[in-house]
C-alpha cells in the first residue's frame, strides 16, 4: 500500500490529470490524502470534483483548508504535518510501502511505483538517505552515483518537495515541521526540512535520485506556480487563478496531455 498526499491550490484541470495519472499509472494499491490549501477560485467546482472522487473510492480523504486553519503559514507544512500525524496514528502503518508528498503539478508516469518500491525496500542499506526522488529533480551535490536494487542512483542533498518518495517510518525517524518558520511565509519549507534532515544525518548526503522519470513536472509549461505568484509576482493574486492554463488543460484529453509532455525535457527536471 502507498499512501499519497496532494497538495491543492486552485488548478483544478491539472489536478484532475495528476488524479487521474496516479489512478492509470500505479499498480499498487494506494490511497489519496488530497488537501486544498486556500483555493479561492472556482471553490465549488473544487469541493464537487473532491466529492466524486470521494465517492468512486480514487480519493480517501480530502481537506479544505483556510488560512485560519493554516495559521497563516505555508499551508504545505500544515498539510505534511497533518498528513504524517495520520500515518503515525494508523494501526497498519507498518504495513505501508512507501508514502508520496506530490504537488498537484506533477504527473506520474506508468509503473512509477514499481521503481519507488525497489528502491525504497533497498533502504535499510542505506541508513542515511531519507529523501527519494528522481534524477536530477533540484538534487545538488550529486558526486557519487550508486546502483540500489535495479537502478542506477545519484546520493546528494537537497531535492525538491513537488515529488518525495518516503520510507513509512520518515515522520518517525525526522519529525514534523515546527508552523512558526513559515508563518507569513509561502515558501521555504523545503529548506527547513533539509536542515531538520541534516541534524538527524549528522551533515551526511540524505538524498536519493533515481536515473528514472517517475514524474512530469508541468508547472513551468501548464499549470504556472503558485509559490511563485505568491513570492514573485507582487502578490498579484488575480494571476494564481491560471485561467488560460485551465482551459487549455480542460480541453485535452488525458493521453493528449500525456503525449505532450512525456519527452519533454523541461517537465523531467525542477
């Protein structure tokens, strides 16, 4: 079983395709944690959307979230948080495979989680590596390249958090997020992580990238990003609402979308 947490905010088209990528393109058994951190456009075609996934049984669980409720701090801290304190309290939990944090612009490709589950299973051979992601995928540092299981794998810092592949024991072993270093703050929780990952490695190389496309990141060429609008572009919050983006999304189908990106060099790397 993988558990997945997604992350929202506005986008809905692109949502729908991550959605319907992780239900065409995993083999294992999984689950969605879907949180909608401060979507303020097209909120209802959001919550029926959540709901009809809800219903087919494709998301377990879905959560809206307001600033109140995300302290007014990065609200994707609030939901790893929430998502790991779920996890930690399931009796099953040392049943999980692996657990994903996915922004909502990502699109996994076919037999993803074949490749996830090698590796991580591999692990155990490698005490200090607590991030899984693919090659190079914001990995730094990368200058020592090792072979875990069947796949050749780059050891760096770093990675960016659009796409982590976690071992089941990752909140247990690095430990949640203090909200307070990202109150006002609608980035940096990569940072923090990494620097809360270093402490437990004792300054060792803690990241993993794996020499596979495991996702697309379609941010940069679809779907815009929010952290950016939100730190970039004066707050200019008419622009998070992706309109243009949406439609163009809205009128493909899912295997022309996915055609369309799957050798683009530009959505292989963040």
């Amino acid at each position: 079983m993988i558990k997945i947490c997604v992350t929202v905010r506005n986008r809905l088209e692109i949502t729908k395709k991550c959605i319907e990528a992780i239900s065409k393109h995993t083999e294992q058994p999984f689950q969605i944690h879907l949180y909608d951190n401060l979507t303020s456009h097209h909120l209802k075609d959001h919550v029926d959307y959540y709901l009809k996934m809800f219903r087919y049984d494709i998301i377990t669980k879905f959560v809206m979230n307001s600033a109140a409720s995300t302290f007014d701090c990065f609200s994707k801290v609030c939901a790893f948080n929430e998502f790991g304190r779920d996890h930690e309290q399931d009796p099953d939990k040392y049943n999980i495979d692996l657990l994903v944090l996915l922004d909502n612009d990502m699109i996994v490709t076919p037999g993803w989680d074949a490749a996830a589950v090698s590796v991580i299973k591999e692990l155990d051979k490698h005490k200090n590596i607590h991030i899984v992601t693919q090659c190079p995928g914001g990995v730094s540092d990368r200058k020592e390249t090792i072979k875990v299981g069947n796949f050749d794998c780059d050891v760096g810092v770093h990675g960016g958090s659009g796409l982590w592949i976690l071992k089941p024991t990752f909140f247990r072993d690095i430990g949640f997020l203090d909200c307070s270093l990202v109150q006002g703050i609608n980035k940096k929780h990569d940072q923090n992580y990494w620097r809360q990952i270093e402490k437990v490695t004792h300054g060792k190389k803690y990241s993993l990238a794996i020499h596979h496309i495991m996702a697309l990141h379609t941010g940069s060429i679809y779907s815009g990003s929010v952290c950016n609008v939100l730190t970039k572009d004066k707050l200019d919050l008419k622009n998070i609402r992706f309109e243009e983006e949406n439609k163009k999304i809205k009128d493909m189908t899912f295997y022309d979308f996915y055609n369309e990106i799957k050798d683009n060099p530009r959505c292989q790397n963040w």
